[in-house]
C-alpha cells in the first residue's frame, strides 16, 4: 500500500487485517476508543490499492451492516464516478479518494445538508494544508482560482421516512500535475500541487480532512445544519451574483440570495418571487 504504510497505523492504535480484494481493514483498538468515545469518523478504515469505486465498495460494506464513521480509501480508482454520471479522473498515486459511511437519524429529505457538511469540512481541509482559502461552488464543488479541485458524490439508501445510509464521496486533486488531466477536463480542473507550486503530503492531508469530517460531521448531529451553515457561506462567493443552475427540472436562472436552514438555494427571481433550489449544479 503505497497510499498510507500500515505500521503507521498501527503506531496510531489500529489493528489490522488483510481483506479481499487486496486490501487492509484498520480497527481503531478499544483503549484508544476509550480515551476518545466521542469520536466518529475513522474508527475503521478499509485501504486498497486500486478498486472501481470508493463509493461502491462503500455501498456494499454499508449493506452488509458496516458501522457509523467508516472511512474508504483507495489508491487509484478504476471507475471513479463523478455527480450526474460523469467520470470522475483517478490516477494511482497522486490524489485522495475517499467515502465516509454515515448513519444520521434524519429524513431522506435532509440528506442533501450532508453535501453542505462534507464540502465544509474539504474547504477546511484544503485551506488548512495549501494556505490558500478554496471557494465552495453551491452544493459541493471545491475550486481554486475558479477552477475544480475537489468534488463530492452523495449517495443515500433510504426506507419509508428515513435514511438508512449516507455515502459521503469525496475526491481531491492533490498532487497531479496540470499535463496529466485529460484533455475534457485540462482547462476546468486544478490541484494542490498545482495551485500552491509546492508538494502536498497526502498522509497529511488525510489527516486533516478525516478530522475536519468529524469535527463537521460531530457538529452538525449535536446542533444541526444553522452553525455549519454560516462556517459554510463563508466559503462560498456567489451571493448577490447572477447564477445559472441546472436542476432535474431544467435550466433556472436569478439572483443568488441565500441557503436556507435545509441547504436550498434561495434564487431572486427577475418577477421578485423567490426559487427554493434543493439540488442542481451551478454552470
Ligand atoms: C463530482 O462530480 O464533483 C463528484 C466527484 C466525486 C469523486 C469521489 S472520489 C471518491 C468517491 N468514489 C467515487 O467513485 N466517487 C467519489
């Protein structure tokens, strides 16, 4: 495993297993729960060196019962999905591809607050690593100097009124070089590397980002969405701007007001009426 080295782990308080496919499982050992019984996120974390996708091998393990906090990395991934069924670029050794497997009590109607919790804790992540203050494209795309550098996928199973499992994705181009982006995305992507001319330790930056996730994630189930929500708009630049948004109703466009206490996007409309956006894509 070139991404994290085992005994690393085991010097932080894991136990460790061989899985199939290649790959490890890292059980945090009950002595280091106990001295941290508050924490969420990264109490197991399932390693591999490439597989399809994060998110579906996170789906499958979610499935099988796999507790709260879970964390999925993968060195390299051979299906990388992006949001509205795109591509999401993963080459071996450079990025960070990640899903955290969440278990909030909370209605399928309020999972899209999880994308506002997950980009909150990457923009933290990203400007606490680089020094440099990323923008959050409403809900969840991460860019610096307007272009993408990090991008997070959300999937839910859900029954009746409630959510069984939230997937939260979340790739971030760290160390890849601006000639190694396929030519769709050359001109629309960025990473660290690249935006701060230096080279990121991604052991560190996991680091950052699976404590800011918890820290986020910890948060929002103790007070809900409201303290998140203002860390949030801080990251964000499109108040007052005119925006264009693909929705799964169609194109919409007005004047970028507010997210509300549901993470909607409040959009002026030219007649005065106000839009309530709960999912879409700012063009
Ligand atoms: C986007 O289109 O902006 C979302 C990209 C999400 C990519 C991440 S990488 C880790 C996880 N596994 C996947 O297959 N996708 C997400």
């Amino acid at each position: 495993m070139i991404l994290y080295p085992i005994s690393l782990f085991e010097r932080m308080g894991y136990s460790v297993q061989g899985i199939k496919p290649e790959g490890y499982r890292l059980t945090l050992r009950p002595e280091k729960i106990e001295k941290e019984p508050e924490i969420i996120i990264g109490k197991n974390f399932y390693l591999f060196e490439e597989i399809d996708s994060t998110n579906d091998l996170a789906w499958t393990l979610a499935l099988e019962d796999e507790e709260e906090g879970t964390v999925v990395i993968a060195n390299a991934q051979r299906k990388g999905k992006g949001r509205r069924g795109r591509h999401w670029f993963s080459p071996s050794g450079v990025n960070l591809y990640v899903t955290f497997i969440l278990r909030p009590c909370i209605s399928p109607q309020k999972a899209p607050q999880l994308s506002l919790v997950s980009a909150l804790a990457a923009a933290k992540a990203i400007e606490k690593i680089a020094g440099i203050k990323p923008e959050i494209k409403w809900p969840n795309d991460i860019l610096i100097q307007r272009k993408k550098v990090a991008g997070i996928l959300l999937e839910m199973k859900s029954h009746e009124d409630k959510v069984d499992f939230i997937l939260a994705g979340i790739g971030v181009n760290i160390n890849v070089g601006k000639d190694e982006f396929p030519g769709e995305i050359k001109d629309l992507a960025t990473s660290l590397r690249i935006a701060t001319g230096k080279f990121i330790p991604r052991l560190k930056f996991g680091k950052f980002l699976f404590q800011e996730m918890d820290s986020c994630y910890r948060i929002y189930l103790s007070q809900g969405l409201s303290s998140i929500l203002l860390a949030w708009k801080n990251y964000s630049e499109i108040w007052g701007k005119k925006v264009e948004i693909f929705t799964p109703k169609g194109y919409t466009t007005g004047l970028a007001l507010d997210v509300d206490q549901e993470g909607a996007l409040l959009l002026l409309k030219e007649k005065g009426e106000v839009e309530r956006i709960i999912s879409g894509e700012i063009q």
